[in-house]
C-alpha cells in the first residue's frame, strides 16, 4: 500500500481488502464444502441405488428402471446393459470417469463372477456448481463494492474529528495568544489526546514567536538612535571643507554602510510585524525606488570600471511596500556589484516586476538553489559578506507573496528576476 495516499484512502483500501479477504475465503470454502458434499451424497445414492438394483435381480418382482440420469450394465447382460470392456475394467467403488465422451459418476459392484455398473451423468452435478459458483462472484464482487462504500462512510466518521482538528491548527489565527484551546472541544481519546499536544506545542510556538518579535522590536528600537547620531555625525564631517579626499571617501564609506544598516534595520521590523500591519506602510512605485537607488549604486558600479545602464522604459506605476522593496532591489545590486569586476550590470523595470543582471563570475548550477538559504555565499574566497543578503531577499519576497528567480548568463554572469505581480 502506498503510504502516501490520505489516511481516509487508506483506511478505504484496508477495508476493502480485509473484505474481500473474509469473503474470498467464504466463497472458496462454501466452493469445496459443497464439491465435497456432493461427492459423498451422489456416492451414498448410487451406492443404495445399485443394491436396490441387486435386490430386484434376486427378487420375482425384479425390473431395471434406473433413474432417467443413470445407466446400468451387467456383466453377461442384452442390449443396453451389456457391460463393454471399457466399463469392465472400472475397479469396484465409486469413481469418476470419462464414458462415450460424456463425465459420469460410476458405482462398480462385483457379486461373484458378474460385475455390476451404475452410471449416474454428471452434467447436472456441474450445473449446479456452476450456478453456486456465479452466485458466489457476483456476492464477492457486491460485498467488496459494499465495503469500500461502508469504508468511505465510516472512514470519513472517523477522520471528521482529526480533519477538523488539522484545519484549526492550519489556522494563522490558532497562532494568536487569544485564541482558545483545542481539546476541550474533542473526546478523551486519541484525537483528544493529540489536540492537547496541539495546545501545548502551539503556546511554545507563540511564546517563541512572541519573544522573536519582542526582541527585533527591541534591537530594531535601540539601533535606529545610536545610527542615526553616526550618520548625522558623518553628514556634519562631510560638511567639513578640510577634509583631505581620502577622509571623504572614507566618511562617505561609513554614511553608506549606515544607511543600509537602517534600511536593514527597517526591514527587519517590518518583517516582525503582521502583514496587515504592513499594509499601511509607506509604499511607493518602482521608477521611484529604483531612482533613489541608482544615484547610490550608480556612481560605486561605474568607480570599479564596470558599466552601469538602466532601463526604467516599462516601469509600472503600480506602488508597493517601500522598505521591502528598497531591500530587495538595493540586496540585488549589492551583490552584483560585489561579483562582478568587469563587464556590465543592468537593472531593468517591468510591467510586474524588475531584473538585475550581470557579467560577473556567475552561480555553479549545483549551487543555485542553496543561494537563497543564509549564510551561503556564491564565491567564498572574497571577504566582505555573510551570505545573508539573498536569504533576506527571499524571506522579502515569501512574506510579500513576490516571486524570486535565478537564471545564468552566457559566457558568464546571472540574471535575478523579481516579480511583483502577487503583492
């Protein structure tokens, strides 16, 4: 039995073969009980019919009249009841035999010299076992159809309480602190039982949940003000017109990474908030996150010798969630320019969705699926990154109900493509 079909398909199946099982043995019992009784009956009958004949030859009164189905033979006898020699080879007993091609039961009696022979036909016999035969078939095959009947009927009795109890877990409100507890609902058996694992599991699960949410509020909370001093700091010495170009580019270094690092921290908290929640975020189109990027990546993509070029000619107008989306793109140029070194990037604006690509040194194909799990890194001999940026993206995009795809480019380089037609 394939064990990955429902419980209700299997309980079906069980039933119907344990029925089919009983019943099979029933018919093929009822089959040989009555085979041998037949046997001994038609061998007690013509045994008392040939003495009867016997006692007739002994008597004044005496006359052959075998029954209609019958025939009988004397050694030594006239006409019809001459005893051939086929029939005076039979040994004495009850036997069956194949006589003027016809099956016959014979009964041979031996009285002295003469030999005695009662034929009985047994093409009745087999009617009969054929008609009992039909009649078990059609009773095997009703009792199986019955069986998977009674088994879809009490099977779904039976997994109506496990049903109920799996679409109330699946349920995303069971996950709230409020809502109530499972097993008071259901009997003191099994399925009680499991729902009170139910309950159990699920309050771990929500103050596990709970403690998650409350610390990336926390952390996210007591991040913002310690960077925001650093980037204020970092905007007041950028002002400063005695900074050497080695300090500007060093001060504009740590003003970026501070800005991802509130971008991140944005994420994280709107991530650890309920999407309805997140429904009343500030949103925006495409074109407008995508500007606000390029003049960020633009000018860091071009510094490496690399060529940037943006198309925004299909851009939709169509507004989404600001931070998740400013993650997700701004992620995707990150890592492409951290991978290439030569070539080009290109980031393209779609009817439902946008692509960035590039020419860098491109993602093994056995390494493309785990590119989306944290802490995977596409090249590991480069220093800066922890592999978390595309797991981010990917935790984005389910959360959003947005698509993720990664393709490669020939001679080298890859394409990631986001679709945002689900939001």
């Amino acid at each position: 039995m394939d064990l990955k079909q429902s419980l209700t398909k299997r309980i079906v199946i069980v039933f119907a073969l344990m029925s089919a099982l009983v019943a099979g043995v029933f018919a093929v019992g009822i089959v040989v009980t009555v085979h041998t009784v037949e046997r001994k009956l038609t061998a007690a009958r013509l045994g008392g019919a040939l003495h009867r004949l016997l006692l007739m030859e002994n008597s004044a009164q005496w006359s052959h009249q075998p029954e209609k189905d019958e025939l009988f033979f004397i050694q030594g006898g006239s006409g019809s009841m001459a005893l051939d020699t086929e029939l005076a080879a039979l040994a004495p007993g009850f036997q069956e035999i194949l006589y003027a091609g016809s099956k016959y039961y014979a009964m041979v009696n031996r009285v002295g010299a003469r030999q005695y022979v009662l034929l009985r036909d047994k093409r009745s016999l087999e009617r009969r076992e054929d008609a009992l035969f039909s009649v078990l078939v059609v009773g095997f095959v009703l009792s199986v159809l019955l069986a998977v009947l009674l088994g879809r009927l009490l099977a779904r009795r039976v997994m109506a309480p496990v049903i109920r109890l799996a679409r109330q877990v699946h349920h995303r409100d069971q996950l709230l602190e409020l809502a109530p507890a499972l097993h008071p609902d259901y009997a003191a058996d099994e399925v009680g039982e499991l729902a009170l694992s139910f309950d159990q599991t699920l309050g771990r699960l929500r103050e596990a949940l709970g403690r998650e949410k409350l610390f990336t509020s926390d952390v996210s909370h007591e991040l913002r003000t310690p960077l925001m001093v650093l980037t204020s700091s970092c905007e007041l010495l950028l002002a400063n017109p005695s900074l050497d170009r080695r300090s500007v580019a060093q001060v504009s270094r740590i003003t970026r990474a501070s800005n991802e690092m509130r971008q991140l921290v944005d994420t994280f908290l709107m991530l650890a908030r309920d999407r309805e929640d997140c429904a009343t975020a500030a949103s925006a189109t495409m074109k407008e996150v995508a500007d606000a990027l390029v003049d960020i990546w633009g000018p860091l993509i071009r510094e490496k010798g690399i060529e940037f070029i943006y198309d925004d000619e299909q851009a939709s107008s169509e507004r989404h969630n600001l931070t998740f989306l400013q993650s997700v793109m701004g992620n995707l140029l990150r890592n492409a320019w951290h991978y290439t070194d030569h070539g080009y990037i290109r980031l393209t604006l779609r009817t439902h969705g946008f692509s960035v690509e590039d020419s860098g040194i491109g993602i093994p194909k056995e390494k493309r699926q785990a590119m989306f799990q944290p802490f995977v890194r596409g090249d590991e001999c480069r220093g800066e990154g922890l592999g978390l940026g595309l797991s981010l993206v990917q935790r984005i995009c389910t959360h959003q109900n947005w698509r993720v795809e990664l393709s490669s480019l020939q001679p080298n380089g890859c394409c990631f493509t986001v679709k945002l037609e689900g939001a």
